[in-house]
C-alpha cells in the first residue's frame, strides 16, 4: 500500500513539476512514471470493443500522450486529474475512430460495445454501438454535464469511486449515487 501512495505521491509531484518546467528532461522522466497506466487504460478500452477490432493499445497511448503533452494551457492539480483528462482523451480518440471507420464502410457494422458489462447494468444479451453510447453521453451531458463527466471517469478512465470523488471534489456516497443514476439514465436511452 505504501508502494501505490508513493507512486501517487510521485506522478503528482512529476506532473506539478512538469506544468511549471515544460522540458525534455521533464517530459521523459513524466512519461516513464504514467506511461504504464495509461497503457492499462487504452487496453481497459479496447477490452470493451468488439473483437477484432483494428486500433491497438500502443497506438491509443501514443495518440493520448500526444495530446496530453500538447496541453499548454493546463495546470496539472494531481494523478486523477492528469488521468483524469486522459480518459476524455481516449474516449474522444475511440469515437473519432469509430466515425472514420463507419464513414469508411458507408453503413456498414460500428463498434459494439456490449454495455451490460461496461457499465455493469442488467440489460438482455443486446450488444450497443459506441457511437449509439457516444451520442447517449453528450445528450446527458446536455442535461447534466456532471453526471455525463462520471460517466467519462468511470467508465472510459476506470478510476475507482474513491479517485472518481478526488477528480470532482465530492464526496464517494455522491459519485455513488450518481453513477447509479446516469447509469439508470443511459440504460433507458439506450435500450429504447
């Protein structure tokens, strides 16, 4: 336990340190505290794709990474904000490329994300398209945007309720309550 505080202790002081001193010798020592995470959130993603599916976790990391370091304009608060941001980042990186992929086919098969595991809601055997559940999560961030960024850190980050609680400033029995209505939520939006 006291291995993981000093690893968060660590990728928060780095990203800190990183937001003041954009240089090389920053960037590396950064990128080798958060690269394995990030790899286990890309592949936490694709696990949720349909088989076969042609994007790899290498390529999704590099592409997160690229836009993550390219993001001047922000000020890194701690791990799960860092991470935080990531998960945005690869969920819009996996939407991009499902659009392209469906462009591509011109109607033929999406992605099929099979939602009753995702976001562990009892619905029948039914797979739903990533694009289906895209479109689902901006319509409730219309609604409400803080239940649509629950979402987001949940499912497509795969923080915890505890580092989910940390990322908003709220308490864990509110992400609670709240990821059981958005999911509630989706469930019906989708299932219509």
């Amino acid at each position: 336990m006291a291995e993981k505080e000093h690893s968060v202790t660590d990728i928060t002081k780095q990203l800190q340190n990183w937001s003041e001193n954009r240089d090389t010798e920053a960037d590396n020592a950064l990128m080798s505290l958060v690269y394995d995470e990030l790899h286990r959130q890309a592949h936490r993603h694709l696990q949720k794709e349909r088989s076969g599916h042609t994007l790899q976790t290498t390529a999704i990391v590099h592409e997160a990474y690229l836009k993550l370091f390219n993001q001047k304009s922000v000020s890194w608060e701690s791990r799960s904000h860092f991470f935080g941001v990531a998960a945005t980042i690869m969920r819009r990186i996996l939407i991009d490329y499902a659009k392209a992929k469906h462009r591509l086919r011109r109607g033929g098969a999406q992605s099929d994300l099979p939602l009753e595991n995702a976001l562990t809601i009892s619905v029948s055997e039914t797979d739903f398209d990533l694009l289906e559940l895209d479109e689902a999560l901006d319509r409730l961030a219309k609604k409400e945007e803080y239940l649509a960024r629950v979402v987001e850190l949940r499912f497509f980050s795969g923080l915890d309720v505890t580092e989910t609680a940390q990322v908003l400033g709220v308490s864990e029995s509110t992400v609670k309550r709240d990821w059981a209505m958005a999911k509630a939520w989706l469930r019906r939006e989708l299932t219509r």
